[in-house]
C-alpha cells in the first residue's frame, strides 16, 4: 500500500517531529513525512526536519496580523500548500496556533494533535504545573482527532505514567514527553493503515487491532 503523506505542523523545539520522523525511517512504517510547517521561522525543529531530507515550509503568522480575517486568511494559506503538497494526513506537535473551525471541518478525520495530559483533563497550557498543583497521581498524554474546540476531539490513544512525590512541572513534563514519542507514532501508524478512522465523532478501531493496542501503561 502506498505510504500515507504527512505534514507535520510546529512551533518549536520539534522533539514529537523528532519521533515521527524516527518512525518514518523505517521503511514498513505507513507513513512519510511529505511536508513540516512552522508558523516560527525560528522553530528549532526546522533543522530537525532539514537534517532528515523532509521539505519545510514556513508561514510566518505576524505579517498576518490579528483578528479573524487575518486567521483565516493563515488558515488558508496553510490549507492551500498541504493540498498542493498532496497530504494525506496533517500532525499538530506543538503547533502554537488556534485553527479555525473552517480549517478543521476541511481536514476532519486527517487532522491529529497530541496534548501533554490524559484528556478531557488539563487542556490549554501551563498544564504541567496545573496538574501538579491539583495534586492527580496519574497524568500522561493523549492523541486525537482534532475538533474545532483546543485540545477537544475523539481520542486515538492514550499514555499513563505516574505522577511522583517532589516532581515539579519539569520532571513531570519530561516523563510525559517520553510517552508522547511513544504514542504519536503508535496512533499515526493506526490512522495511516486505515485501522482507526473518524466516524462521526468516534474513533472505530479495526477488527485487527488488540483490545487496549492505543493505551500504553505506565511503566512505573
Ligand atoms: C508537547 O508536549 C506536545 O504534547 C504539546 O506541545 C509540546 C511540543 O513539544 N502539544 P515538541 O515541540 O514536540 O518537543
């Protein structure tokens, strides 16, 4: 079967660009990274994407301005080079921008994203710290199905770890990080071979996938 085409989208330091691309290496996974965008011109994970041979692109937000009409317009412009660059499938990892509903409801069911908790708990940022603060013993990471509301949308997998006495937001961030390099190309893999697709607003998982195959346990 012919590899699905991914984009990456990020803002930053681009270790989950990393994983996937890690992934990609092999030459059984599903997938090839067709395309990486930054809306940062200075985002580390640029070279990442560069030292792997992957095209990069960037759109650079400010010159779009603010409001509405100037996301739409980025969102648009966003949309028109994955077309263009034939892309199957579209992975948020770390992308710092809100999409627009128009956005998401055009790339429904090929649009992925990985948050740093065990979701519906803890969207938005700072969520490290959150969790510590409201004491949970167990946080992890979670893919999904992106749906026009931040960090909402059906879950494809999910990562526990542990949370311990005397983490702070680093140590915890770092243990779940981990986790996330796990899982992002765990859940990529299932959606690109077609064995978890969007239908309606749940994932359907095929046959052939193992009870709990997207849940990957802490490893205490
Ligand atoms: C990750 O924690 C991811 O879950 C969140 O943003 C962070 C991106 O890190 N959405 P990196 O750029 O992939 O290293």
């Amino acid at each position: 079967m012919a590899k699905k085409k991914v984009a990456v989208l990020i803002s930053g330091r681009g270790t989950n660009l990393q994983s996937l691309i890690d992934a990609c290496a092999d030459e059984r996974f599903p997938a090839e990274i067709a395309l990486v965008v930054s809306n940062r011109p200075e985002a580390p994970g640029l070279e990442r994407a560069k030292r792997a041979g992957a095209p990069t692109l960037v759109i650079d937000h400010l010159p779009y301005g603010k409001g509405a009409e100037a996301r739409a317009a980025f969102d648009a412009a966003l949309s028109k080079a994955l077309k263009e660059a034939g892309i199957d499938l579209v992975c948020l990892a770390g992308f710092m921008r809100i999409l627009s509903a128009e956005f998401v409801k055009d790339w429904e069911g090929r649009l992925l994203n990985i948050h740093p908790s065990l979701l519906p708990a803890f969207k938005g940022l700072n969520v490290h710290q959150r969790m510590i603060e409201a004491g949970v013993k167990i946080a992890g990471c979670t893919v999904h199905f992106v749906s026009p509301e931040m960090d909402s949308g059906p879950i494809i997998g999910q990562a526990a770890v542990p949370v311990l006495a005397g983490d702070d937001a680093d140590l915890l961030a770092a243990r779940i990080l981990k986790e996330e390099h796990r899982l992002y190309p765990a859940c990529v893999k299932l959606v690109a071979e077609g064995r978890a697709r969007l239908v309606g607003d749940v994932v359907e998982f095929d046959k052939t996938v193992p009870a709990g195959a997207p849940l990957l346990n802490p490893r205490a």
